[in-house]
C-alpha cells in the first residue's frame, strides 16, 4: 500500500551530509577567528512586541534545515546566478551559528547583534544576518556607525516608519524611522509595499519628507525595477533589508501579516544583484520568516534558496574587490 503522507528522502537522493550549517558550510563558532569574506549569522529576535513575543525565533533554524538537502551539491551549478555559489575558496561563506536571545533583556539583545555585526565588519566581512522579526535590523544598522555613509534598500511588504507601537520604539514597525534618525544612512530606498499594515497616512507622509525613494509592490509589477536600481547612487555603500513577506504568499507563506500582490522571487532576486552592479553590499538582512505558519515548507525552501543565491552575488563581489586590490 502506497502512503500518500511519505515523502522521498531527498537528502539522500541528493547524497547530503549531516551538517548542521547553512548549505553545509564551514562553522566560525568564535567571531574574533573569523577568516571569511562573507559570514551568515542568525538572531531570534531583538525587541518583541508583548503581544506577539519573539514569533520568528525559530527561522534560522527552519532555513537550514529547508536547504540541507542540498549540502552535498554546494559546489554544483546554480542557475539563479549562472555559475557555481562560490566562485572559489577565497570567496566562501561561513556559518556563524546563531547569537542567544534573553526574554526579558531586550537592551542586551540589541547590544549582542550591534556588537556581533561590528566583529564582522572588523574583519572586512559582509554580514548575512537571517531572522527573526524585523526590529533585529535597528542593532544591525547601529552597528555600522562610524565606517562610511550608506544607502539602505528595504524590500518589504511594510514601511515601517510608526514612531512607536504598543508604547515600544525599537519594534517591528519602526524600523525605518529609527534608521533615518541614524546619521551614516544618508539615503533611504523602500520596496514592496502594499496592502494593510500598522501604516498611518502621516507615517507615510514622514518618510516621503525625509526623502525617501518609495515604489510599491504596484510599482514593480507595472514598471520592473530599473528605475528603483537608478535610485541607488553610483559605487555606494548599501545596507539591504529584506523582510520576506515583500516576496507574495504564493511563495512565501510562512509570513505574520499575509497579503497578495507580493514580489515574486526573481524580481526579489534581481534588485539584490542590480545592487551590487551599482555600489558594494555591505550587508543584508533576511528577516520575519515565520515556519509556523509556514505551507509544506514552501516559504523555507524559496527563502533558502534566496539566501544561497545571495551568497553567490557577494562571492562575486568578494572576488571582484580582491582582484582589484
């Protein structure tokens, strides 16, 4: 009798080892030792609302368990990016495993992801921080203070610019505000909005005053994202934030807040690499991925899958800066 519940076991298909890591990369579990142009480190959460607590804690894990099936076809070719995800060793990721969270030290938090990014930037590394919900970026961006100046590319289905919410400044939604009150972020670029969210029409009014570069999830479909890459100034530095229910729910449903219209994975994955042609990423955030209420895996697997891509992108930026020193 065939059980229509069993699954193949892909991993095994594939040949995947046992690792633990992100697409079976080599572990940094000492930040001070880390010797590696790109380092994925994962964060449960920073500042959760009381009513909802830290509700993507459980994504870093999610997200490697999605892609360890393919551990073994790391070095295989990925056509996302036309090419192998490393382009060699000297331009390969670690896995920095992920930071502890304390539930009632929301400071210490903060102070634990702020200092984490400032170690890897230390060591002329790009961060790749996968989340937890999206008030992790605030510490992130914190963490760059004092290098250069930076453009921030937000792709999210929200903009974030609440000055509180549930009497609470360093949550979720307000994540954009605080970083335009940062000044090392000279230059704000949000994409993807739509629909409903925790948005007040003066929130929207601020960040427009500020002078941020506003295209809604309306204004991808209908134009593409050439005139969003022509926003970004030429050789800038940029910090992307990436909060996956921009991506639509067909995609990723494993989101808090589903709503249609939503980018789709290409789109999402070309502003990454339409990016990195204009400036240096310097880093990025994958956060509000929420497995709980993820469909079949679904949102795991293009989240992953993005993630790996991403990976690539930086390799090659990686490779191309060592060239030319």
């Amino acid at each position: 009798i065939f059980d229509m519940n069993e699954k193949a076991n892909l991993s095994a298909l594939f040949g995947a080892n046992s690792s633990s890591t992100f697409l079976g990369l080599d572990k940094c579990d000492d930040l001070e030792l880390l010797n590696s142009p790109i380092a994925l480190i994962g964060m449960p959460c920073a500042t959760p609302y009381e009513s909802v607590g830290p509700y993507c804690k459980n994504a870093p894990r999610a997200l490697r368990e999605s892609i360890s099936s393919l551990n073994a076809n790391i070095d295989r070719h990925n056509f996302d990016i036309n090419g192998k995800i490393f382009v060699d060793d000297e331009a390969r990721a670690v896995d920095c495993g992920d930071l502890p969270y304390d539930e009632n030290n929301f400071q210490l938090n903060r102070e634990q992801i702020s200092n984490a990014i400032k170690k890897i930037l230390k060591k002329d590394s790009i961060p790749i921080v996968i989340g937890g919900d999206d008030s992790i970026p605030i510490p992130v961006f914190q963490a760059f203070e004092g290098i250069e100046k930076y453009t921030i590319l937000q792709i999210d289905a929200h903009i974030d610019w609440r000055k509180s919410h549930m009497s609470e400044t360093l949550g979720l939604s307000s994540t954009m505000r605080r970083a335009s009150e940062m000044n090392h972020i000279e230059q704000i670029i949000q994409v993807g909005s739509r629909g409903l969210g925790s948005a007040h029409s003066d929130d929207l009014t601020d960040a427009l005053n500020w002078g941020v570069n506003l295209f809604t999830a309306y204004d991808v479909h209908s134009n593409g994202i050439k005139d969003i890459l022509d926003t970004i100034p030429e050789q800038s530095n940029i910090i992307i934030s990436l909060d996956v229910d921009a991506l639509d729910p067909s995609i990723v449903p494993g989101v808090i807040g589903r709503t249609p219209g939503g980018l789709t994975y290409f789109q999402t994955l070309d502003l990454i690499k339409g990016a990195s042609k204009k400036g240096q990423i310097c880093g990025i955030n994958f956060v509000e991925f929420m497995p709980e209420v993820d469909v079949d895996g679904l949102g795991a697997l293009t989240t992953s899958r993005l993630i790996a891509a991403t990976m690539g992108i930086l390799s090659r930026q990686q490779y191309k800066n060592n060239i030319s020193d």
